[in-house]
C-alpha cells in the first residue's frame, strides 16, 4: 500500500530550493508531531488509557523499550489498546460508522529528531510507516449534513524486521495539535505549484485510506473495510428517507 497520495505526510524535506509558504516543519507529519511534543507545545498520551498524559521524556523512555525488546515490553501497561469511548449503541447508528484511517505511504529517507541530546533521540523509522485517525461520524440535524468528528491521531510501532505485530505507540489530541499541522507543510513532489498545510490536507480527506476498526471492532480484510465504507454512505443516504 506505498500510496503516492500520502507520500507529503511523512516526507522528509530533501532540498530547501523548491521551498515555498514559510511553513517551519517541512519534514512531514510524524516529524512535526515529535517536534511539537519536545518543544512542550502539548502532551501525547498512552493509548491504552487516554487520561494518561506522556511528556517528550516519556515517549522517549517508551520508545526504547519497544525497541530494545519488541513490542512485548509493552503488552503488560494496563491492559490491550481499546477506544471504548468512541462509538454508540446499534447495527446503523451514526456513531457506529467512526473510521480509522490508516495511511502507508513510501519509504522515506531516516533521520532522527534534532535537539534534546543523546539520551532524547530515538529511531523515527519504526513509526512512520502507519498513522491511525480515530473520529466520530456525527449527522449534524441543523445543517442536515453528515461530517467527521476528528479526535485522536495515533502513531503505531511496526516492526522493521516484519516479524512482530504492529504495536500502538502514543495518541495525540486533535485538538492539541491543529494549530502545529497548519504549520507543517504537505509538499507534492509531482507538482509544486500547490503547497498546502498537512490540517488541510486531512480536514479536507484529501488521502487514501481504509476502516481497520469499527467501534472498537477490528476490520480483518480490505474486503470488509470497503463493505464498511458503503455502510457510511448508505447510511447517510438513508437519513435523508422519511
């Protein structure tokens, strides 16, 4: 699934020539995230317990120990990964249909987070192949319209030996996050005549992605995703039936 679409989000910014819009993180999405967390600008917080807040020294503590042991040195921290917040009630509600978008996108060039010393840098290569979006699907009664709730950006551990299962890392709040993704910059390497911010880019939906969870509730295949996808749409058609 190495999606050109996708590829701006993660990209690491090869020459400064081609430049444009005064975006301070040009590195892509991943890159901007760990930035923002190390400057203090906001919290990320553990994803299997999403009221517990991780500073920069803690992502860094996690981090090397998924990769000093695999993801197994974490399988024991208050239990699985769950959002059993998110979702409601029904075959056919609208809170039944919040997808995950889950991004690969193409290899990129590894480089390790600047500042913060020795002991404050780790390994970005494990991170920057999966982003998952958590939101909720809301019908909006006042302007009759169905949207998306964004909530929670996850980034996920996988394997770089491709043995292991993939393995949640840390969740940010969108909320926390807005005003640092209008600062990073979505590149096209095909055509830079348009530049345009990575908050766009995903407000917008202009990505590829698919379901992999439903209400909490993993989707096994692309088969099954894609039947997911024509729920959400039959669904909204449905509302508009009287």
């Amino acid at each position: 699934m190495q999606e050109k679409i996708n590829a701006p989000l993660r990209m690491q910014q090869k020459s400064t020539y081609t430049q444009k819009g005064g975006y301070s993180e040009t590195n892509g999405l991943v890159y901007a995230l760990i930035n923002g967390l190390r400057r203090g600008d906001y919290l990320a917080y553990d994803p299997d317990s999403l009221e517990k807040s991780l500073n920069y020294q803690d992502v860094v503590t996690r981090a090397q120990k998924i990769s000093g042991g695999g993801s197994s040195e974490l399988d024991g921290e208050e239990g699985e990964a769950g959002f059993d917040d998110f979702g409601g009630e029904g075959d056919f509600g609208a809170d039944e249909f919040a997808p995950e978008g889950d991004f690969i996108a193409d290899d990129m060039a590894v480089v390790k987070p600047s500042g913060g010393g020795s002991n404050a840098d780790f390994s970005m290569t494990p991170y920057i192949e999966v982003i998952e979006i958590i939101e909720d699907r809301i019908f909006d009664k006042v302007r009759s319209d169905m949207y998306y709730d964004l909530q929670w950006i996850r980034l996920v551990w996988v394997d770089p030996g491709e043995t292991l299962p993939d393995k949640n890392f840390i969740c940010f709040a969108y909320k926390d996050i807005m005003e640092i993704l209008d600062d990073t910059q979505w590149k096209n390497p095909f055509n830079d005549a348009e530049y345009r911010s990575i908050r766009e880019i995903i407000e917008l939906r202009l990505y590829n992605s698919y379901i992999v969870s439903v209400n909490d509730r993993d989707v096994r295949s692309l088969q099954e995703s894609d039947q997911r996808k024509n729920q959400i749409v039959e669904f909204e058609h449905n509302l508009w039936h009287f």
